[in-house]
C-alpha cells in the first residue's frame, strides 16, 4: 500500500485561513490512522516556526521532530482548496498535502510532487481534479485502474 488514501483526500475543500487548512489536512491523517491527535498541533507549530509553503500554489504541513512519537504510521493528506487559502502575503495554496512519516518512506512521493510542481499539466491536474484515484496516480506514479 502506498502513503496515500482516497479517505485521506479531500477535494473541493474550503479553509478559512492558513490554520483551518492545516488542521483539516492533520485531521485526515488522524482519521486515516496515521497520527494522533497531538501531531496536529505540531503541524501548526511547525508552521509557526518556519512556512511549508513551496510556491506554485502547494504547501507541505507537517509535525516537528518533537512529534515523531505521535505518528502511528507514516501517510500523506491531501487538502484541494478550490478558491485557495493565503497562505504567504498574496499568495495562495490550492493544494495542502498534509505529511506523517519518521522515515525516509515518503521521499518518493515528494519527488513525485516535485515533478509535478515542474509540470504545469499535472500540477492544474491536482488542482482542479474532481477524481481522488487522479490524486494517487500523479503522486505515487502508479495507476489506479
């Protein structure tokens, strides 16, 4: 199984500020089982101390060394906001892919998404998708049929 889920993908969410966005892409990994509660507040924390925002319209929440202990096990969220969130002075984030992982386990994902950062049809992909298995397949490169 991969690091991803279609029950840890929400598509068309709304997110009232930078916050709420986290905390909906931490409250997925908590319902997928991937961390406790705890790991949600380190995800914000994180945020506090240094953004995740990656530009282009993505951004990569994710909890603090301090909070390896609340990962369950390692897994991705991710948060599509169709009008986008700011997230960085006139900048918005579309996409909010929520991070779990004590090991070196999503290191391919990231690179996938890298991939997909570069290339703007697959990138408005993500953005614009209403198909969850769409999500997985660019991210984890593996088709879902």
């Amino acid at each position: 199984m991969g690091m991803l889920s279609i029950d840890r993908i929400h598509l068309g969410a709304k997110a009232k500020d930078k916050e709420d966005a986290i905390r909906l892409a931490g409250e997925l990994l908590v319902a997928g089982g991937c961390v406790t509660p705890e790991y949600v507040e380190g995800m914000q924390e994180r945020e506090r101390s240094m953004s995740t925002y990656l530009g282009v319209g993505v951004s990569i929440p994710h909890g603090m060394y301090d909070n390896y202990a609340h990962i369950l096990q390692s897994g991705l969220s991710v948060l599509q906001i169709s009008d986008g969130v700011e997230w960085e002075e006139d900048e918005k984030a579309y996409l909010v892919i929520g991070i779990a992982a004590n090991s070196d386990e999503h290191i391919g994902v990231l690179a996938s998404l890298a991939e997909a950062l570069e290339d703007d049809e697959k990138l408005q992909l993500l953005i614009n998708t209403e198909d969850p298995k769409q999500v997985i397949e660019v991210l984890e490169g593996v088709s879902t049929e």
